[in-house]
C-alpha cells in the first residue's frame, strides 16, 4: 500500500479532475426534478412475494433468485450543494460518504438487492473507492472522471468492472435542466446491461456488516450529527413511526429529486484516518486520502439506539469487523444501510 501511493502522489493531476468542486457551503438549489431519464422512482409493487434468503447487503429476505447472485453496482454520486437533489439514494442498498477536497463530501451507492431508474448526478472516483470496491467483491462501478493516478488504482486494486462515458460507455445522459459537471445521470438498468454483456460472470458481493432483527441494549440516541467540515455535516434523526433515521445536510432536510427526505434503516460511523493524496484539484484545494484499512472507533446506530466499539479490517483482502468492547459483533437491523467515514479526530454528537 505504501508504495501504491507513494507512486500516486508523484502522477499530476489530470484534466479530468479539473471539475471537481471546490469547498464552501453555499445555499441549495429548491428541489427539481430529473426529465431526461423517467420518473426518478419506481412504482412500489403491490403483489405480495415469497421469502427468500437473505441479501448480502441488506439482511432482507430478497426471493428473486436472479437478483440474489447479481453483482455489486457502485455508483459514485456529487454532494456538492450544486449536485442536490440527488437521485438514487434511496434504492441504494449501501451508501457510504467520504471525505473529498474543499471539505465537502461524496457518495459512493451501492446497488444489488433494489433498481434504480435515475442515479446520480455521477462524478469522478478517489483512491479510497479502491478499497472500498475490494470489500464489496469489486463488482461494476460506474464514475465519471478521475486523476490518472487514482484511475490506475482503482483499476488495479479495486477488482471492480469500470464503467465511464470517459471511455465511450453507453448508459449515461445529461440532464438539460442542470448546470455541468453535476447533470450527469444514469441507472442501474442501463449500467447491469452494458456490465452483463462485457463481464457476464461478475459474482454476487459477500456479506459485510452482521443483521439481527432484535434490538440489542444500547445508548438512546434519536439525533445524531456527523460533522466532516465546515462545509459538509449531516445530521439522523431516529422516526420511530417509520423505523428508519432521516438525514439532515447542512441544516435542511436533504432531500431527493421526488422531494422525499433521504433515510436509512442503520447508520454505521467509523473514525477513519485522512491523509493528503499529493493532488490538488482546479482551486488548487488539496484532495484528501481516506483510509479504510486499519483500525478506529465506530458507532451503529439502529431502532433509535447507538452502540459504540471498534472497526477494524487489516487489509484491503480482510473484511470489515464491527465489534463491541467484550468483542463480540456489532449488528445491524436488516435493512438499508448509510456508512459515514468520519476523519479522525471527530467523533458523533448523539441526544
């Protein structure tokens, strides 16, 4: 890993990242919605299935077969207060936010028990998604731009199927009503198609976290804020009536393009090391290396509690481990889950 980065650091910066955004809060946009791709949702189905065995990613019974085995499908999705609303969020079975330059967050959706019809707006990868791709099997990801340097980790590290309009790929669309770069949007039907014809063989991701539907003892905790910078915090607010934590970003609901607010069944909050990558993006604002490898404080939060213990996973191969401080499992309630990877030193301000 070292020498992986001490190689990445020396690579300049390409124009594909000359998009980035830099920091800063700013107001967000009213909510609007996405016309060149459909309804941003999909209808709920109303004919009542069978059981099945349980998704690797949510714990839920999933009793299509064909969606079990399906591969993991990574979209990475803009957070800049120009990129919202976003699409797609909520289909996602993973969500996990991470540390990028100017102080602002971006999202990395994980796809495989649900379909999204719109998704995003897609932006450029970071080397964290390397490490981050390896734990879910590597499976498709779909991102639009990137450092050279980063691109070629991820390549070589992530096992991951990259799928870009970069290089040609079919399935992305621009949105008319949006200002570029954040009108970028796709969906998993389009991306499992172009993914199914170039690697029909991908496998199904393994298990991550540990589901159990019973509560386990904990701390209350019905609010919970994450703070990453001055410019990008979020907060979850546990609704008992719904069974789900609604997230807060910089202060207002963060919403969707269909105007519902984005939730989650579990939070899960790991204290994560931030080191500089070596690049600066167009404003000249350092881009960051978050590390997901190692060990650190976590919090889980689910059912309107929070239990505290620690994450660890040794190598980018090894899986992630959630444990308590007797060491057993952390668990999770079944269902669909948010991953914050908080920078060390910070820590959660639970009420």
């Amino acid at each position: 890993m070292g020498a992986r980065r001490t190689v990445v650091a020396a690579v300049v910066v390409t124009t594909a990242l000359a998009g980035a955004c830099s920091g800063g809060g700013g107001h967000r946009p009213a909510p609007t919605t996405v016309t060149t791709l459909g309804s941003p949702r999909a209808p709920s189905a109303t004919v009542a299935a069978s059981p099945g065995p349980p998704s690797p990613l949510t714990g839920l019974p999933e009793p299509n077969a064909a969606t079990l085995v399906r591969p993991a499908l990574s979209v990475k999705i803009d957070n800049a207060p120009s990129a919202r609303p976003q699409a797609g969020l909520d289909q996602a079975d993973l969500v996990t936010e991470e540390l990028v330059e100017g102080g602002l967050t971006r999202f990395l959706a994980t796809f495989q028990s649900a379909d999204a019809p719109v998704i995003g707006p897609v932006r450029s990868g970071r080397l964290v998604d390397a490490d981050l791709l390896k734990q879910l099997g590597g499976g498709i990801f779909a991102y639009s731009g990137a450092a050279a340097g980063e691109l070629a980790v991820i390549r070589a590290d992530s096992g991951a199927l990259l799928l870009t309009p970069d290089d040609g790929d079919a399935g992305f669309r621009r949105d008319p009503s949006r200002a570029s770069p954040s009108n970028l949007f796709t969906s998993t039907a389009a991306l499992y198609q172009l993914a199914k014809a170039r690697a029909p063989t991908l496998p199904p991701p393994p298990e991550i976290f540990t589901f159990q539907s019973a509560a386990p003892p904990g701390v209350p905790g019905t609010t919970v804020a994450v703070t990453f910078s001055g410019a990008a915090n979020a907060v979850w607010t546990w609704s008992p009536s719904t069974g789900t934590y609604a997230r807060d970003e910089d202060g207002t609901p963060h919403l969707l393009t269909d105007g519902s607010q984005v939730t989650a069944t579990d939070v899960v909050i790991l204290g994560v090391d931030v080191r500089p990558s070596g690049y600066v993006d167009a404003a000249h604002n350092p881009v960051p290396e978050v590390l997901v490898t190692g060990s650190g404080q976590c919090w889980v939060l689910r059912d309107g509690i929070v239990e505290q213990g620690r994450w660890q996973r040794a190598a980018a191969s090894a899986p992630l481990t959630l444990t308590d401080g007797a060491g057993a499992p952390l668990t999770l309630r079944p269902g669909r889950v948010w991953m914050e990877l908080l920078p060390n030193p910070g820590v959660p301000v639970i009420h």
